[in-house]
C-alpha cells in the first residue's frame, strides 16, 4: 500500500505540469518528449523534423516555431525515428494541452532526469585469459559484438580502449564517430568504433553549457563513463593500479567487443530526451549491447523513456542492462525495474583495502580506504575530535560542511566527520583546508555496516556504523577523564581471499519491485565495490575539482560498475550463441547465479551483517561460466510483454506509447495473469482481505539449449509454510531447441500481520538433468490490505 501511495505521488508530481493551465506557468516551459502514430509523415514535408515544427506552428503564435526552419536552436531538440517516433521540445503547459487535440500525437511525456548510479572482478568471476576451453575462448572475447554504453562519454587515449591486434570493423556497423574541437575523428578505431553525445534537452533546461568545465563532445569530463566502458569491454592492461593499490592486469568483461560510447550526462544530469536520442542512435547504429549506468524514480512504464528506449531495443534484439540504483539498504528502492531491462544490483568482490583505526585505548575499529598519499608516522597517535562537538553549528560540523569547521580546533588533529550531505571525499578537502591531518568517516544508521573505499586527498578511512559510535564514546569518555583522545590510521595496502565474499553491498537498491511486484528486482548481483577501471586525464581520484593528481585508473564502487560487468557477460554469450534472444541471455545468465558466499553459506548483507534475502540479490550473484550452457532458457518475444502490459491493467494507449503498436489485449487472457510472464523467477502477492486459503499457479514454457534426448526433474525447495506442486515433475526433451511447459500450484494460509503491512518468504523451482541446474527463485509476500 505504501508502495502503491509513492508511485501516486511520483506520478502526480509528473503530470501536474501537464495539466496546470494558468497563465504564468504558460511562461515556463517544460520540456517533454511527444509521440506520434506510427510513421505517418505526409509527403508535402521533406523530413519529420519539417512535419513537427510544423505541428508546433499549428498550436503557437511564437514565430520561431515556424516549419522552414532549420536552426539547430530551434523549437525541435531531438527527433525520433528508430526505436521511437516522434520528437522532444519545451512545451507550456497550454501548448501540451493543444498538442495533444493533434489527431497525429499519440502521447507525450514529462521529461524527467536521471543520474549516474555512481582489477580482480575477470578473474573472481571465473574468466581468464588462460582458460582454453571457457567463455572467452568460446566467443573470441566477443570480438565482433559492439557494446553501446550510454553514460558521461568517454576518454579515448586509454590503453583499455587501445585496438592491438583487433580486426576489421564489424560491416554491420552504420554508426558515426562525431567529430568535435576537442575530439578528433582519430579518437575512434578498431576498438572505439562509434562516439556520439546529445546535450539538446540538457541545454534547453540549463542553457548553453559552461564549455570551459565540459566538452561539446563525447569526451568525459566526470569519469564515470570511461570507467564503465572499460568495466565492460575493457582491453587487458598491465601493470594496472590506482596510487599503489589493486595492482595487476586490468581487464573488462569482453576484452575484444567493440565499443560504442553515447554521451547523455552532462554536469547537471542525465535528461530523458537525450537518452531517448541515444537509444535511438544505438539501435540505428547496430550495437548489440546497451549498458546504462544511469536512473532516477519508478513511474509506469508508458512514462518511463528508459523503459520505452530499451524496450524498442530489445525487440530489435539488442540486449539491455542497466543499474539498479545506489539507494540501499532500504527497501522498494530498485530501479530500472521493467521485465525486458535486465536489472543488475551490485556484491563484493573477495578483495578489499584496509585502513584501520587504532584508538589510544588500544581499540582497533575495522575500516577502508585507498589513499595513497604520504602515511601518518608508524607508531605515533594524533590528538582525535569529533568535528559535531567543535563547531558553532553542531549538524553541520558533524557532517563536515564547507566552512562549518574552525580551523583553531582542528588544526594538527584527526577528526571523525558524519556521512551525509557532501561528497565523502570533500569531507576530507574540508577538513585538510581547515589543518586536520586525517579525517575518519562514520557511517550513519542507515548506512550501516557497509564501506566505500576512496581515494582521499589526506590520510583517511571509512568506519561502519558501530565503529563509529564507539569511536565517538571513546572521544566522550576521554574528554570527561580529562585524558586527550588520540588516534591513527593504519594503511594496509591491498588484501585478497577476503572471506565472506560475495557479500551484497550496502548501497545495492533493494526490492520489491515498486511498479511490477511479480517481477522479482534486481535480477542478479555483479562486482561493484572498489572497481578498478579506467580514468580520464585532468579528473583526479576523488573527482574534487582541487585534486589535481593524475591516474589511469581509478577505484569507484555503485551499480554504475556491477551494470557493466553484466553488459560485458552479455556481450560474451551473445558471442557465443548467436542465436540466443536477450530475454535468453538474461534467462541464462539468472537460473545459474549462485547465493553461496565462498564460505559456502547464504550470501550476507553488507550494511546489517545478517543473511541477505531475494529482495537483495534477485536470482543471485552472476556465473558466467554456468551462463554459457543453461542446459534450459525462459525465452520471451514482444508479444509476451505486451500481454504481460494488458495484465498489469495498461490501456491500449499506454501500451502503444511503449511498443509503437497497437496493441491486443484479445490473448492476454489467456496468459492469464502477470505472473505468467514466462519470466525466468517467479513471484505472487497474496491480499488476504479476510481470506484463510489463498492459491495460484504459475505457467512456464522452458527451451532446451543443453543435450538432446535429455530428461529433467524437478526439485521444489518451497518457501517456509506454503504448499507447491510442479506439474510434471519430469520433462523429456527429444531435441536441442524443443520446448515444454509445466504448471505450478502455490497455495498459501492466511498470516497474522498489522493493517499495511506484508510478509515475504522465498524458495526454489529446480530443474536437473544431473549435469545442468535451472534454478528459478520463488518470491510469496503476504499483504495485509489497509482496513
């Protein structure tokens, strides 16, 4: 119900410009995205550019809207016309209002926007350049599939984007290297084969941007997207480092994909009509993979441009990965969360950098950083405040704000700063500008136990929540004794073999599914704690504009760098199995995840220390070995998703907007409901509403990819309390690529819950063939309705 009010109020917050008429509003235009039916241009205009400004013209007395023009500052930012047709322009809300009595227009929709979900992970997942017979060598590295990554740009000079020893470019390749004053048409090769950037819903919003703090082209000025791409696809690298630590070979998923970068994010984010144009590049173009690091708040789907742009990619069978959001630990968080997106959350890798603090009463408080500047002297321990008790503002001296610190008590002292508000590398600038030698960072409540390392610009480190309670009673405790607290941090470079490992990381956004409850989200786990990728010049490693320290590589931790990883995988089976739908690649790719940490018990969540649930990890952490022979597929088309769409009570129109079709709903009863998605998990919510029984059933159809003549039995691992049957138990494939279905029966008995509130348990639907398991996450929440 909770979730249910959210989505209202988000929905609420998207349409009021559509529907507010006063006369100042019409002042401020807004910009949104409007779709038109089908492709159907009248002959008299040369181009749809000409037939849209010519609509607008209809609907405004601005001349500058007039049809001949062709300025590229005109009333028209992007045009549409491969996975979407139509085009984005700022808009009154009167002129939406007359737009919409256009018998052409078939809807428009707010623009919303986006941010990015800000060495070891080849070799922790199972792929190295040594093995023979594994996924590498079975797809060449992927040599000829083209990743499209739709982030902050790129920065070619890299050696991860270096073309050594690559071929021809791939002759399906149609796209463009976009040539700017400070991107020659020589940054792209037989690696980098497509760059392109779209500001226009930027700069409509923002105004011209400030060229002197970002290119006008797809250079990256942030970073971000160099690292993502090279997470990806990046080549082998070596010696490879950020100042010191995680050194060895840096390599990305695919090693030999092509890479295709689109730039959408700019310094003030990511704008909806700009990653629609990227998507519509990216298709035109021939990628074979998106990856999108990038997200913002769930609305429906029909309002949703990354839903509409991946779903016209993935029925133009490109595959589409995308982050699930850094808003963890808490619950209803995830992102991106439409069942033809794969939706990646983001583990721990068995690597880690530690730098623990050691108090003056001899305590040793667990912590992480990667700085890699001169080192506190061994054996000596600095006065410690706690920067709350020694500013004229207590809550912003807490969370070390820019000016809230007096430099005369700081000055030649370690000082423990709250997480929260700033960046937590400027934490650290604030307090090396006011004197301090070192900064320790406390996470909050919410932040629990989970730890970032950065790459300070003074000696610091990170501490969990506990640690840094204690470390505050410490400094109490000493303060009233009236015995100075100390401290120092012991840097100690780079660990492996860390156990547990993988853990889900504390930031990882958490289910359910705030839009679809029976589609399970995130759908699997990758690496994305302290990622070693590469780094553009002039950004230095804590991306403080005052950092001027020069790296070629740097460590980041977010979905943005588990997203990747699953885009680089894809690329690898798509490689591999030609053939294969990118409902296939993620099916593959979700019924082999693994739960099991390497101490062999349940993965643990980071911020809480305790068990991690489906909720965290969805079908689990990514196996990409395994991946490649499924031994069974969900496979899914179009056609299942739009009745999915007619279940999930969409009308005809909002369907429309997200396929481009016209839609019929006529066999969606036959589907039955949504869970019947042939989605590779599955997932029911019970309204008990009184009831004491309550029951339904899945339907599931299963391809043989594995061994023909091969027989498969089930095994049911049902969620605590609740009844399930599978129906047959035994499915007898004759030949490879032959299809069965089975049906299973979940019945469930009434709970004692609150008003408002729920219950969720989780088992399993195992398929063996005694050298292929399927597994298939089963998802039961009990709601208790509002009364």
């Amino acid at each position: 119900m909770a979730a249910a009010l959210l989505r209202a109020l988000v929905l609420f917050s998207l349409l009021l410009p559509l529907y507010s008429s006063s006369s100042s509003a019409d002042a401020s235009k807004k910009t949104f995205i409007v779709q038109v039916h089908g492709d159907s241009k009248p002959s008299i205009f040369p181009t749809h550019k000409h037939w849209y400004e010519s609509s607008l013209a209809s609907i405004t007395s601005n001349k500058a809207t007039d049809a001949t023009s062709s300025s590229s500052n005109g009333p028209i930012l992007h045009t549409y016309e491969n996975v979407f047709h139509g085009f984005s322009a700022k808009l009154s809300p009167s002129e939406v209002e007359k737009l919409q009595t256009l018998p052409h227009i078939a809807s428009i929709i707010p623009e919303q926007v986006r941010h990015p979900h800000t060495t070891r992970s080849p070799e922790f997942l199972g792929l190295k350049t040594t093995d023979s017979a594994g996924l590498l060598k079975e797809s060449d590295f992927g040599s000829d599939l083209v990743i499209g990554v739709i982030d902050t740009g790129i920065w070619p000079e890299r050696q991860s984007f270096n073309d050594r020893d690559l071929g021809p470019i791939p002759s399906k390749w149609k796209g463009q290297c976009v040539a700017a004053k400070d991107f020659p048409a020589t940054s792209c090769n037989r690696k980098l084969i497509g760059a392109r950037f779209f500001c226009s819903g930027y700069e409509a919003t923002n105004g011209k941007m400030n060229e002197t703090s970002e290119y006008r082209s797809p250079r990256d000025s942030d970073g971000h997207g160099t690292h993502t791409a090279s997470i990806a696809a990046g080549r082998y690298v070596f010696p490879a480092s950020t100042l010191g630590y995680a050194r060895g070979k840096a390599a990305g998923m695919a090693p030999k994909a092509r890479l295709a970068a689109y730039k959408v994010c700019w310094n003030a984010g990511c704008y909806d009509s700009d990653i629609l144009a990227a998507f519509d590049a990216a298709v035109s173009d021939g990628v074979d993979v998106v990856s999108l690091s990038v997200g913002g708040v769930v609305v429906p789907y029909y309002l949703d441009a990354i839903a509409i742009g991946a779903f016209r990619a993935v029925a133009a069978g490109v595959f589409v990965s995308a982050s699930a959001g850094n808003g963890g630990p808490g619950g209803l968080t995830v992102t991106n969360v439409a069942p033809w997106v794969t939706t990646v959350g983001a583990g721990t890798m068995d690597r880690d950098f530690p730098a623990d603090v050691k108090l003056g009463n001899g305590r040793i408080i667990l912590g992480t950083s990667v700085y890699g500047g001169p080192a506190l002297v061994p054996g000596r321990l600095y006065p410690l405040i706690y920067a709350g008790t020694e500013g004229g503002d207590g809550y912003s001296s807490s969370l070390c704000l820019e000016g809230s610190l007096n430099p005369n008590s700081v000055n030649g002292k370690i000082v423990l700063c709250d997480r929260g508000i700033n960046s937590r590398a400027a934490k650290g600038e604030v307090v090396k500008k006011a004197g301090g030698l070192g900064m320790i960072l406390a996470n909050g409540v919410f932040d629990g136990e989970g730890l970032v390392a950065d790459c300070h610009v003074l000696p610091a480190t990170a501490v969990g929540a506990t640690g840094g309670d204690e470390i505050r009673k410490y400094i109490a405790e000493a303060v009233k004794s009236q015995s100075p607290p100390t401290a120092t941090i012991l840097f100690k470079g780079t660990r492996l073999g860390v156990r547990p490992a993988p853990v889900v990381a504390s930031f990882s956004a958490r289910g359910p599914n705030p839009e679809s409850p029976e589609i399970v989200k995130p759908d699997v786990i990758a690496p994305g704690l302290n990622i070693l990728a590469a780094w553009p010049d002039k950004i230095g490693p804590s991306g403080i504009p005052t950092d001027k320290r020069a790296i070629e590589f740097n460590i980041l931790s977010g979905t943005s760098m588990a997203c990747p990883h699953v885009s680089g995988l894809a690329a690898l089976l798509k490689a591999a199995h030609p053939g294969w739908s990118p409902a296939a690649i993620k099916s593959a790719l979700m019924t082999t995840a693994y739960t099991l940490d390497n101490r062999g018990e349940t993965m643990l969540d980071e911020s809480s220390g305790n068990t991690s649930t489906v909720l965290d990890f969805g079908a689990g952490h990514v196996h990409p070995q395994k991946a490649m022979d499924p031994g069974l597929i969900y496979d899914l088309n179009t056609y299942d998703y739009v009745d999915f769409l007619c279940n999930s009570n969409y009308t005809a129109k909002n369907i429309q907007v997200i396929t481009g079709k016209i839609a019929d709903c006529s066999g969606a009863k036959r589907a039955g409901h949504t869970g019947n998605l042939n989605y590779p998990s599955l997932s029911v919510v019970f309204q008990q509403y009184g009831k004491h029984k309550m029951s339904t059933h899945f339907i599931r159809t299963v391809t043989n990819v594995g061994d023909a003549n091969s027989i498969y039995k089930v095994t049911i691992k049902p969620p605590s309390g609740i009844s399930v049957t599978v129906e047959p138990e035994r499915l007898a494939f004759r030949r490879v690529g032959q299809k069965l279905s089975f049906l299973v029966r979940v019945q469930a008995m009434a709970v004692k819950l609150s008003a408002g509130s729920s219950s969720m348990k989780s088992g399993y639907v195992v398929w063996t063939d005694g050298k292929h398991v399927v597994t298939s996450t089963l998802v039961v929440t009990m709601q208790q309705p509002l009364q």
